[in-house]
C-alpha cells in the first residue's frame, strides 16, 4: 500500500485538529507523577478501568512516599480490578523506591532515567514526556499503530519502525500533539474490526483499499 504524500499528510492532521484543537488523554492525572502510574497501570487495560481505580488511590497515595508506603500489598487493594495488577504493583513500588532514592521523589525529564524505573518501556516514556512535559514524541500503542499503516500515514513493520516514521513525516506543527490524534482516531473512528470510514473525516486521503467498500456499503 502506498504511502501518503507530504501534502496528504498536512491536510490529514490539520482536519484532526479543525475537530479536536487541544486533544489530550483520557487518563486522569494532576500531576507527572501521577501520569506515570496511570500509564504504568494502563497496559492491557482500559482508560475508563484505570480511571476507576486511580480515582480511589490517588486521594490516599499520589505520590512516591505515599505508594511505597501502601507497600505492595496495600496497593494490590487499589489495582486489583485491573489486569496484571500483581506484577504491576510490585514494578510501581520499585520505580516509586528509585524516584524518592535517586529522583528527589519527581518524575525525570528524559527517555533514559525514565525507562531505568521498573515497569517504565519506551511507549510509558514516551506518553510521559509528550503528555506531561510536552516534547514532541510519539507513543506507538495499537491504534496509532494501526492508523499509521492502514491510512498510510507512516507505515512499519514494527513499532519502533512506525515511532521513527512518524517523527520524519508528521509535519512539525502537528507533532506534539498528534500522538493523542492517532490513538483517538484509531479508538473511535478507524476501529480495528471495522473503521467507521462512511464517518472519518479523512477517508478521502486514506490510502486504505478497503474503504472503498465500506463507503459504497453505506450508500442509501
């Protein structure tokens, strides 16, 4: 499948943001830190169940002191309704122990004392450091994925592939936020089973063959 061109491209993230001018994630989160467990927790779960549980946590324990103090135990109680929630929280009480030893107990700034905490891999740092201290990175999950390759924004092979691509060939007014563009439009419009391409506001620059088919499906 084709590429998209440059032009194709801008126009792409400029009717993104036309919709969604400031996009941000749906994670609840006040502060780096408390963003950091959100995305740690995130992994095979949901937005809404992590919301759920961190709208419990938080009031008790929102910062490195406060979960280490929980202990692992404690902050099971907590998390236990998400999934890998045993191994989660014992990776969460690690990178909470190295933030209050070597970090002043504050989320650092840069890619490689992030992925240094336990639990912490380059997509977690990534979201980190576009979403909380606004460097224009880019999060590669399954939707962005997705997106990057149907559409023909950025296609890879690979994750690592797709983050690079992206990073050459998302025009630069539109990096910082397009991490949250992709995921969204990959979460509600250009779904895994079947995209909502009849309702996508791009469809007519999407290099996807099978839209095609969709559309002339929805054809009174």
């Amino acid at each position: 499948m084709p590429a998209m061109n440059a032009t194709d491209r801008a126009r792409f993230f400029e009717r993104l943001a036309e919709i969604n001018p400031n996009p941000e994630t749906e994670l609840n989160w006040s502060t780096p830190f408390e963003l950091l467990v959100a995305v740690a927790l995130s992994a095979q779960a949901t937005d809404v169940g992590v919301n759920k549980a961190t709208a419990r946590l938080f009031p008790v324990a929102n910062t490195p002191e406060g979960i280490v103090a929980l202990g692992e135990e404690g902050l099971k109680e907590f998390i236990k309704t998400i999934g890998l929630f045993n191994s989660k929280a014992k990776n969460l009480i690690a990178a909470c122990r190295l933030l209050v030893e070597q970090h002043d107990s504050k989320v650092p700034q840069d890619r490689a004392a992030l992925e240094a905490l336990p639990g912490v891999g380059r997509k977690t740092a990534n979201v980190i450091l576009n979403t909380a201290f606004g460097q224009p990175t880019m999060a590669v999950d399954t939707h962005i994925f997705r997106v990057s390759n149907r559409t023909g924004i950025a296609p890879g092979k690979t994750v690592l592939a797709v983050e690079k691509a992206l990073l050459k060939r998302v025009p630069e007014p539109y990096l910082l936020n397009a991490h949250h563009w992709l995921i969204l439009h990959g979460r509600y419009t250009c779904k895994a089973r079947k995209p909502l391409c009849p309702l996508c506001p791009v469809v007519d620059l999407c290099r996807w063959p099978g839209r095609k088919k969709l559309l002339k499906e929805s054809q009174p």
